[in-house]
C-alpha cells in the first residue's frame, strides 16, 4: 500500500502506469487497464504532489482480505494557491499469487477531496 502511494505521487513516465497496475487486483488494477496512456499522463505525470506523511489508523485482516484505514497527508504546489491536505482513505486488499494487492481505495469519515486531479492515493 505505501509503494502505490508513493509510486503514484513520484511517476516520472508512463512506464510507472505498469508499476502502480501491477499492485492492484480488482477492480483497481481493471481501472488503471481502462485508463490510456494519456489519461495517466494528465493525472499522474507532473503532479507536483508530495507525500508528507502516511499513517495507518486501523487495520482488519481476514483470510484473503483485508481493510486497512490510513491518513495521507500530502503537500499540493499545483496552482497558484500551495496547500497541505490530508486525506482519510480505507483501502481494501486481497491476496493474490504474489501477495497482497489492492482491491479498492475509498474516502473515509468526512473527508471531501476524493482525488487530485483524478489521481487516486
């Protein structure tokens, strides 16, 4: 899970599309498949993100799953206007051949910024 954020807020080229897909299962790993090349351009690319910190909240494991709730926070110079946002996630993974991927990611408790710029972390 920290190398798909990491990776998702440093992608240098597309190249790191493969990357990230490759830590996804599911229906995350069938979005980034969807997603062309210039599309991860656009969101991923350039982004001028930088993660500040990450920390895991909770987690639940169970057999081939599990959830896992985290705060990233992550410092935005895109525009005009620098901010410092934190964001509540809960990911969902599954295990697979080569080990746990991620399934799904979505928002938790009353955070309101689901993407930046449609990247998801």
């Amino acid at each position: 899970m920290r190398t798909f954020i990491n990776l998702s807020a440093s992608a240098k080229d597309s190249a790191d599309k493969e990357k990230i897909k490759e830590l996804c299962g599911g229906k995350l790993q069938n979005a980034f498949e969807r997603m062309t090349d210039e599309a991860f351009r656009i969101l991923y690319l350039g982004n001028n993100i930088k993660i500040v910190d990450l920390k895991i909240v909770d987690s639940n494991v169970e057999n081939e799953s599990a959830k896992v709730h985290y705060q990233v926070t992550v410092e935005n110079n895109q525009g005009t206007d620098p901010t410092r946002e934190q964001n509540d996630r809960e990911v969902t993974l599954i295990k697979g051949a080569s080990g746990w991927v991620i399934d799904t990611i979505q928002m938790k408790g009353t955070d309101q910024i689901a993407f930046t710029r449609g990247m998801i972390f």
